[in-house]
C-alpha cells in the first residue's frame, strides 16, 4: 500500500508534504507505511494543505480518501467504517486526545493536525472570555451618541450599521461584516468615537492582515472622520494610522512574535479590517497577544473567500451565510435603544449560538441601487441559488451585467 500513496504523490494526486508527513507518522509509530494510519495522516495533511483544519472521518467513512467516489477512484484507497478506523486510530501512539500534545489529534470523529487542533482551542476560549457584555456602559451615553450619529430612517426600516454599532460598543468582542458598499469603515469610525464617548482614555490601534488593506483602512478612516458629528477632542483621538498585524505583533524570524501570552499588546481596543483574509494560526497568535480585557472589532465580508492558508474563522464566527439570529436578551437590549431587528428563533427551533450576539451584519449596499443587476446578482450567488443567478442574465431587466 505505500506504492500506492508513492503513485498518488508522483502522479500530482497527493502533495509530497502530505506523502513524507505520512510516512513519518507511520514510522514513528511502527506501522505500515502504507496502511490506515500513514493513509489518515496524508488526507488530514493535504486537506489542510487544502485550506480545511480538520477532517470530518465520518464524511470520508467507505469512500475513496483521494479523489471522487467515481469510477476513475475505483483503484484508490478507501476509508473503512467508522467506527473501525476510529479504533485503529486510538490505538496509534502518535494520535493524541483533546488536550495530549501528539502530530495528530483525534477529537470525536474529527482529526487534526496537532498544533491546528491547539490553534482552535485558542481561538475558541478566547472569544469565549469576550463573549459577555461590558459591565461600566453608561447606556445614556450610549443612547445620546447613537440618536446623534445615525439618522432616524424614515420609512421605519432597520438601521443595520446602527445595530452594528450599538452591539460593538457594548460587548468586548464584536464583529462588523457587510458587502462591498454597506459601510463598514463609515461605522466603525462612527464605534470609535462612541467608545471614546464612553471612556476618553481608551487606547485604541488599527491593523488588517496586508500592508494594501492596512493602507486602505488608513485612507478609510482619515476620510470617515471629517463626516462624523463629535466633539473635536473625541475626533482627534480616533488613531488615523493601521498597520499590519505581523507588524503589530511584533513579527520575527521565522513564526515568532514579539508579543504573545507571556509579553501581551498594551491596548484597551483593536479594530482589525479585512477580517476574512486572517487564518487560523494568525487569529490564534494575535488573540494570544491581546489581554482578556481588551476589546476586539473584526470588519470584513463573510461572503469572501476565505484566508489562504488554513482556517475560515471569519467564516466560522458569522455562521457560513446563516441568517444571524440574536438571543431574547439581545433583542430586548436592542430594543431599548429604539432598534427592532426581528424575532429570535421560531418556535422550536435550538437556540442561536452566543457568539450570534457579538455580530453586526449589514445588509443595505449603498454602492449598488435597488434595482441593480449587479447588486441582485450577489444577492443571489451568496444565497446558494444558481439557477436563478444564470437567469438574471436573459430575463433583460438589468442593463449593467451581460452574459
């Protein structure tokens, strides 16, 4: 069976990291290089390869590991049943526990690579201890700045980036995500001043993943705050300047950082922009650096793709295009403050996950009208209906998008 993953590598099919990361696990466990084991190990290594952080076993159970379950894959290894290939996999020595330091980790019926699977946890527990509301929120405060930043609309309609901004100033970890043209920069420099609003002394930094998002989120800001109405001591305080998280934290030589658990950031608040381009690793680094306190705002656009490396967390926290469903509390809080954003969920339905409360999610573009084709179209594809996004293209509504 090894000749079979040495076929797979030589043939393109398999990533030569994946097929020595194989091997080295099945050496050091004493088994064949070409069995279970050495098999799991090289899938685990090229779906992360791949941009996945683990593997669901029980998705791959009787079929193919490599390729499609076709014809062309009839030659291909398969998975056994589940429950055999979780006992051999229990019975590797190198194949840890939650919370066992080992090249691979079986969690359930999931397996990781080892340093992944801590990358998660790290990132888990620490939004975890945000997930609470702030204690000292002067809500009167808070009511005043959001009545005097954000226009009543008119027609009734929810202000979503008023939403966004009340949920950002009252919890220490929030995320602010819309499509291109919802605002997202326009708000959170609207969150700023509120924050400052509330403490003066606030010690705030920006960041984003690449010096050209870094850039943009400068230019974004700069310009945002001449179209904000608060006092001029409060506009002087919002940092102008972002910088790139590796620069942030301090980036050294090879993947060590200055700042980590041990030497954390000094910052009372971090407003990180395209949120989606962070991969897991780098999302647990710069958790790690920031105290508990801290707060943490994550602008981007769940409909993005995701990082390139491994791990979509921004994707993971807003719930994969999911509607965002806010607990009886947080409507209640939301309602105190003249905001109607909908029921909970139905009837019967389990209930949303905390970390629903902590998103903001705009959902009116003021780049594209109404009746745009362009807008209609994106509407469409981020909502999974194919067919009907084709049939845009020939029902000769839309003038700006053509086939």
């Amino acid at each position: 069976m090894s000749d079979v993953l040495r076929h797979l590598m030589e043939s393109g099919g398999l990533p030569p990291l994946a097929y020595y990361f194989a091997r080295f696990v099945a050496r050091g466990c004493g088994v064949d290089e070409g069995g279970l084991l050495a098999r799991s190990a090289a899938l685990v290594s090229l779906r992360n390869l791949q941009g996945d952080v683990c593997v669901d076993l029980a998705e791959y159970a009787g079929r193919p590991l490599f390729g499609d379950d076709d014809e062309a894959s009839r030659e291909l290894p398969r998975a056994p049943a589940l429950g055999e290939w979780l006992e051999v996999l229990a019975a590797a020595t190198w194949v840890g526990r939650p919370g066992i330091s080992a090249p691979l980790i079986l969690d359930n019926h999931r397996l990781y690579l080892g340093k992944y699977w801590q990358y998660e946890q790290t990132v888990a527990e620490a939004l975890r201890e945000r997930l609470e509301s702030v204690a000292a929120l002067d809500a009167g405060r808070l009511a005043d700045g959001l009545q005097r930043l954000f226009r009543e609309a008119q027609d009734g309609t929810t202000d979503w980036q008023k939403v966004a901004a009340a949920i950002a100033v009252s919890r220490r970890f929030a995320v602010i995500s819309g499509g291109p043209g919802t605002g997202k920069t326009t708000t959170v420099v609207k969150v700023l001043a509120l924050l400052l609003e509330q403490d003066p002394g606030l010690h705030i930094a920006l960041a984003a993943p690449t010096g050209k998002a870094a850039a943009r989120l400068t230019e974004a800001i700069r310009g945002g705050k001449g179209r904000v109405d608060a006092a001029t001591g409060v506009l002087a305080r919002i940092p102008e300047e972002a910088s790139t998280l590796h620069r942030l934290l301090g980036a050294g030589v090879g993947s060590s950082f200055r700042y980590n658990r041990d030497n954390p950031l000094v910052l009372d608040c971090l407003v990180v922009d395209e949120a989606s381009m962070i991969d897991l690793p780098l999302m647990a680094r710069l958790l790690e650096s920031l105290p508990a306190r801290s707060r943490l705002i994550l602008l981007g656009d769940r409909d993005q793709l995701a990082s390139v490396e491994a791990g979509n967390v921004l994707g993971d926290i807003t719930g994969h295009g999911e509607e965002i469903r806010y607990s009886r509390s947080q409507i209640d809080f939301l309602g105190g403050f003249g905001m109607a954003t909908g029921g909970g969920p139905p009837p019967g339905a389990a209930p949303s996950p905390r970390i629903a409360d902590a998103v903001g999610l705009l959902r009116v573009s003021y780049r594209f009208a109404g009746d745009s084709g362009i807008g209609e179209l994106a509407r469409r594809v981020n909502a999974g209906e194919g067919e009907a996004a084709f049939r845009l293209f020939g029902d000769g509504r839309y003038r700006d998008i053509a086939w």
